[in-house]
C-alpha cells in the first residue's frame, strides 16, 4: 500500500497516493469533495462543533455520514478477503477486526454485507 499520511510540522500533515492505489477514486473524491476534511473536523470535534452557520454544519455531518458508510462498506469487503482468500475462521476474523473472538454473528454480517457490495 503506497497511501502515507505524513507528519510534516506541528498539526500539518500531507496526504499521498499512487494512482494504481485509487482505482475507483474514493480517495480523489473524498478529498475534492471535502468529505474527508468534514470528517476530520467532526473526529477533531470533543463538543460539538464551533460552526454558527447551519448550512454548513449540516454539510459537515452529511460528508461525515458519507465517508462512514464508504468505510463501512470497504471494511466489509476486505472481511470477505479475509474469509475467502485467506481462510480465517470466524473466531479469528472476529478477533482481529472486532478485538473479541466471540463475536462471530458481527462478522459474518460484515461478511454477508462485503458480498453483497461485490455483487456475489
């Protein structure tokens, strides 16, 4: 993976990426359409945000919500690589993506949810 997030000087950071990285330009368009930049300023956020406009405050949270049900979705998919192309048994997928091997219902949903977005 040739995406690197980079720690330039105090609270800046640059982001990079191969173009073979972003086939589908998730990341071109997170980052043009300021989705990304939203979520950031969400994740930043401990009480709210200091936004007086409510325009804009409701375009942060829908760049938000957008850039968590695409992340949602990829890490479903990457659950079905992990299970089909990789052989990992529900308890161990369940641990390393969940941190509790008992959760198996959680990630065969995940899984179930991957196949659908791959058209399986």
């Amino acid at each position: 993976m040739t995406v690197r997030v980079t720690k330039t000087k105090g609270h800046a950071a640059e982001i990079t990426w191969e173009p073979g990285d972003d086939p589908q330009n998730y990341l071109a368009v997170s980052v043009e359409g300021d989705q990304l930049a939203s979520a950031l300023t969400a994740l930043g956020a401990t009480r709210g945000l200091e936004v007086d406009d409510e325009a804009e405050l409701a375009l942060i949270v829908r760049h938000t919500k957008e850039l968590a049900q695409l992340l949602e979705r990829r890490a479903a998919v990457l659950v079905v690589r992990l299970r089909d192309e990789h052989g990992m048994s529900w308890p161990h997928i369940s641990d390393r993506v969940l941190g509790d091997p008992e959760k198996h219902s959680s990630v065969r949903r995940m899984y179930e949810s991957g196949r659908r977005h791959l058209g399986v």
